[in-house]
C-alpha cells in the first residue's frame, strides 16, 4: 500500500475516532468498506435545539479535517417525540459533494464501516444518537478541508418531518 493510500485511511480513522483501535492496527479488515453512494425549514447552530414535527435535534458538530484527509464527518442527536416512527433519508451540504449516512459496528472483533442507504429509523419515543465510533455524516468530495472554528451547514432530510437545516460547529480532529 503506497503512503498516500496509508495515510488517507488513517485520516479517516480518525475522522471516524478510531485512531489507535484495533481497526486501526487491522486496516485489511476495512477493504469491503462500501464509501460509494417536504416539512418545515428550521435551523439549529452548533449545541442549538430545533424542533421539526415531532423530531428534536441537538449537539450537532463536525470535526476538523487531518491534511491531506478525504472525507470529513458530523454528529448530532435526533429525539422523536411522537407516536409514529419516523427515518433520516438523505443529508445534503453545500461543503460537499456528497454527504453519505454511515455506521460502525462490531462484526466478530473487527469493527466494520457501511453506507446506510436507507437511512435511520427514528423510532417514537426514542433518541437516537450520531456520534464517533457509531452512526455518523460523511462528508464525501469536501470542497475545502474542515477547521477548527468552521460552520458546516447541512439540511438533513426526513420522511414525516420533512426537511431541517443545521449548523455544524467544526470543533478539533478529536472532536473536542
């Protein structure tokens, strides 16, 4: 593997804050990784809570890109409190080109990443919650690398609640 694959993936690692896990130290367990892929308009800057029919978003932030990192990623917390489920189907942003649903998840002992084509169930009653090492954004075809300090707006598009703007506060590489 030449250095310039080596270190792009280990920039997305951390994206993905797994710099120094066992995925990390296996990176051949990560080769079937699949990286390929109307309601209210409301906004949320940052720690800011907005509310869409019965959906509540909050703690949305992104993390500072590495040099030379390809992808960028984003978090944030969805509380459904209402009596039907509801789904996160697509996120779009102007920072990128493509902004794919992810997660991780342990199959055996090697953590796996996949593409959620279908998006996110938002069960009633129930929060759900993007953060590192779990369900995430990622930010494919990123015009310009993600600082510490940056905004990175995104709308996120759901099934019932329909279409809910954000704001990402970019905070450091290790998402502090």
């Amino acid at each position: 593997m030449n250095i310039v694959r080596t270190f792009g993936f280990t920039a997305l690692l951390c994206a993905c804050g797994f710099a120094g896990s066992a995925l990390a130290q296996d990176h051949q367990h990560m080769q079937g990784m699949d990286m390929s892929g109307m309601g209210s308009m409301n906004m949320a800057v940052g720690g800011e809570v907005v509310k869409a029919g019965d959906l509540e978003i909050s703690g949305g932030f992104a993390k500072a890109m590495l040099p030379g990192q390809p992808v960028g990623s984003g978090f944030f917390t969805v509380r459904n409190t209402g009596s039907a489920d509801d789904r996160l189907v697509s996120v779009t942003s102007p920072t990128s080109g493509e902004v794919q649903i992810h997660e991780m998840a342990m199959q055996g002992n090697v953590m796996k990443m996949r593409q959620l084509k279908d998006g996110i169930a938002i069960p009633a009653g129930q929060t759900v919650e993007l953060a590192p090492g779990n369900l995430h954004l990622m930010f494919q075809k990123v015009k310009t690398p993600f600082k510490q300090g940056d905004k990175v707006p995104v709308t996120l598009t759901f099934e019932k609640a329909g279409k809910i703007d954000l704001v990402l506060n970019v905070l450091s590489a290790q998402g502090k």
